[in-house]
C-alpha cells in the first residue's frame, strides 16, 4: 500500500523433488500487525511445506490464532504427474494462463480464526501453462498472454508488471508467478 512502511502481503515458494509448493498470503487490513500474520504463515508453511495443503492450512490456522488472521492460498504442483492442487481461504486467487484461462476459487473464512474444511481443487497442466496466484491487492480478473514454446519469460519480472499494472494502490498487494514446462 502506497505510504505503508510495512507489508501484509507476502509470497514465497519451496521445493523439494518433484513438488513445488506456493504460497500467497494477505495478512487482513494492513501495516505491522498484517505483516506479523502474514510471517507467522510463512514460517510454518516454511516447516511444513512438504505436507498436504489441508494439514497446513490447518496448522496454520493454529499457529495464526495469536495474530489478527489473514487470507491465504497453497498449490502444490507435482512436476512429474503435470498437475496442480490449489485450495484458499479468504479473499487471494489463484488462475492457470494457457490454451485457455482457469480461475480457481477460494472458500470463505479466514486463517487464524476457522474455516470451512476444505476440497482441494486438482487442475491438470499443460507443457507452458503458467500459475498465477495473487492478493486482492491486484484487480480480480488481471489478464496476461499465455506463454507458448517460443516463449523466453521471466517470471519475476512478470510477476513485478502484474503488480505495476494491475495493483490498486490502495491496499498491499503481491503476485506470484510459476512458469516451468512440465512434461
Ligand atoms: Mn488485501
């Protein structure tokens, strides 16, 4: 957020063979106390990141119970199947850009004070498919080209653009961008 000194929004990522976990988090409001949130999920996710979605969204949602909550979105992408898990709570999105355009949902509540238990949602990927997850720091239905073989992209500076051109100024805001071609 434009004069903010602090950053409730946070994104990161990790990987261990054959599954690269995201992570997108929006520490609810802004400033020192979103920020503090928005850590507490990525140190336990940091710990934990090898585990199924489920177990650490509920493990975080203990370890956030001490701090004012947040939003927060995981997919799991399994390099060798080619697919993705995604599951989120509260307001962050997550969409697939490819042959064609898939925009996951995330379920109501917010992480640290409960949530609905949770299905994760499996989405299948294509060679060049390329995830987007995003805070609602970034319009809802942000677009982008679909990278295709000729494509030479790099992945944080697109992420840096989606956040230039599609951030609201008036709240933190992140994205994050995974690009891999997968067999
Ligand atoms: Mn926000």
């Amino acid at each position: 957020m434009l004069g903010e000194l602090h950053c409730g929004d946070l994104a990161a990522a990790w990987t261990s063979p054959g599954l690269t976990t995201l992570l997108i988090v929006d520490g609810l409001g802004h400033g020192r106390d979103a920020e503090v949130a928005a850590m507490t999920a990525f140190d336990y996710t940091s710990r934990h990141h090898a585990e199924p979605i489920v177990d650490i969204l509920a493990g975080c949602n203990d370890a956030l119970r001490s701090t004012r909550g947040a939003a927060m979105g995981l997919a799991q992408v399994d390099e060798r199947q080619s697919r993705m898990t995604y599951a989120g709570i509260g307001n962050t999105r997550a969409a697939v850009f490819g042959a064609r355009t898939t925009r996951l949902s995330s379920s109501y509540g917010i992480v640290g004070l409960d949530h609905k238990t949770l299905a994760p949602e499996v989405v299948r990927l294509a060679a060049f498919d390329l995830i987007v997850l995003s805070t609602d720091g970034i319009r809802e239905f942000f677009d982008i080209e679909a990278p295709g073989e000729s494509t030479d992209l790099d992945a944080g500076m697109l992420a840096r653009r989606i956040v230039m051109d599609w951030g609201t100024e008036r709240d933190d805001a992140a994205a994050l961008v995974y690009w891999k071609t997968l067999p």
